[in-house]
C-alpha cells in the first residue's frame, strides 16, 4: 500500500525477511538519494511514541531524504512473537533492514544514516560498530549506556529465568518477554561497541531524562571529528510527546532532520 506525501515522496509498507514489518518513505528524485534506518525503542513500534518517527520521515521526505522503520520481530506487526524476542534478535534485524537500503535502486548506498530511540540507540550503537564503515551519520534519542538483565526490577528477572517468561506492566502496554530477553542484555558492551564507529554523531536528551547524564561521555568518546549534543532542558524521555505541546518532540524532529541532511546531503 502506497501513499504520496505532500513534500513529494511515496510512503508504503514492505515485508523483508524474516517476517520484518517495515514503513519506507521514497522521495520523489530522479537519482538515488540519501537514507536513514529508524530504530525504536523498548515497548514500542515503527512509528514510535506520539508517531515521532513518522514526523520524522515525512520530514526527512520533503527534503530529499529517503528512510526506513521497522517493528523488530515480536514487536508491532513483525512476526516473531513477543516471548521471543531479544537484542541480539534486535541487532539482526537492523542488519536486515540495512541489507534491504543496500538494494534499493533509489538509495545512495554512500550516504546511510542510523537512528536509534533509547533501547533502539543500543540497536544503532552496534549496527553502527558491525558496519563501520556502512553509515555516515548516527543519532541517538534518549539512549544511555548498558542496561542490566533487571531493568524491569529483579522479581521480573527472576520470573522470567524460573518460568521461561514473564509478562510485565509497563503503564502504557503490557509485554511478555522470555529469559533470554533479559539475559541478552548483556551481550553487547555499548561502550566498547560505540567507539568501533567513526563517522558523524548526534546525541540528543532531555535534561529530565536518566540518559541526560550520559551526553557528555558520548560527547567526549566519539571517534568522529563531526560531533553534536542537544539538551532539551526540562524535557523527559519521550519528549513530553503525548501532552498538548509538542515544543519539545517538534525540536528533537527538527534538529535531526537538520542533521541528517548536513551530513548525508
């Protein structure tokens, strides 16, 4: 199914392996134009918290960028089941997606970005270190360093590894996650994974946000001679998205669609 946007792109969903679900938005442009993949994060899906992804590719859209976001498998429409579901799981399905970039006649496979969205900027740090030299420009929203296998508290965890899973509330939405889920949180160290990428980075936090704190060692540890960190000063970790103002969210979007087409175009 396709739709055409108002800036001049078309924007439709296609299957890639494995059962990955994903929206592309393709400007209209007579040559291969620039891309960027869109990571999102824990609980979420494709379009992201308030659609923030979907602003974003609209926007990227109207300005001759191409992009493309995906549920990860056992996440929104991607098969795969829930339960089953982990970072490493994550990390292939990054892979895949960039694979897909690779072979699309209207991508310039030398100018890819990659965005990640909290856990999804986990995902980004390490599709960005297993392809050094694949992406020219990273962004991370609200992403902070390594989680721990408790990060839903230790009762989760310890259901979790006694009954092979666990269903846990979130407030927003409910998620059924299996052992390996948590355990898989330790596969990757994002320190040592983020310094193996040395190309453009933006990071970007609330001041209101736990991964606020971490602006600076990003900053600081970029390998890359263009780097860039936005505090977003008394935003949390969606953006206050889900309120009436969008100051905040409309910020986040716009300056990393500034970004991108200074790096990529």
């Amino acid at each position: 199914m396709s739709a055409q946007g108002d800036g001049g792109y078309d924007e439709y969903v296609v299957t890639l392996e494995n059962d990955i679900v994903a929206t592309v938005v393709e400007p209209a442009a007579d040559g291969p134009v620039p891309a960027v993949l869109m990571l999102h994060g824990f609980g979420s899906f494709r379009d992201e918290v308030g659609n923030m992804y979907q602003r974003l590719a609209a926007e990227l859209g109207q300005r001759g960028i191409a992009s493309i976001r995906i549920d990860f498998r056992g996440w929104g429409e991607s098969g795969g089941g829930m339960e089953n579901s982990t970072l490493t799981g994550m990390v292939e399905d990054a892979a895949t997606a960039y694979d897909y970039l690779l072979t699309q006649p209207f991508v310039d496979s030398a100018h890819l970005g990659v965005l990640g969205f909290s856990l999804g900027g986990r995902v980004a740090i390490v599709t960005a270190a297993e392809h050094p030299d694949g992406y020219q420009s990273m962004a991370l929203w609200s992403t902070g360093g390594n989680i721990s296998p408790d990060f839903l508290g230790q009762e989760a965890l310890d259901t979790a590894q006694a009954e092979g899973q666990v269903t846990v509330d979130l407030g927003f939405r409910e998620v059924t996650l299996g052992a390996d889920f948590f355990e898989s949180m330790t596969a990757y160290d994002v320190e040592e994974e983020f310094v193996k990428y040395a190309n453009a980075f933006l990071v970007i936090a609330g001041t209101e946000d736990e991964s606020h704190d971490y602006l600076n060692w990003y900053l600081e540890n970029a390998q890359g001679e263009l780097r860039a960190a936005y505090g977003v000063e008394g935003a949390d970790h969606i953006y206050g998205v889900l309120g009436d103002d969008q100051t905040y969210a409309d910020s986040v979007i716009t300056t990393t669609a500034d970004w991108f087409v200074m790096t990529l175009k």
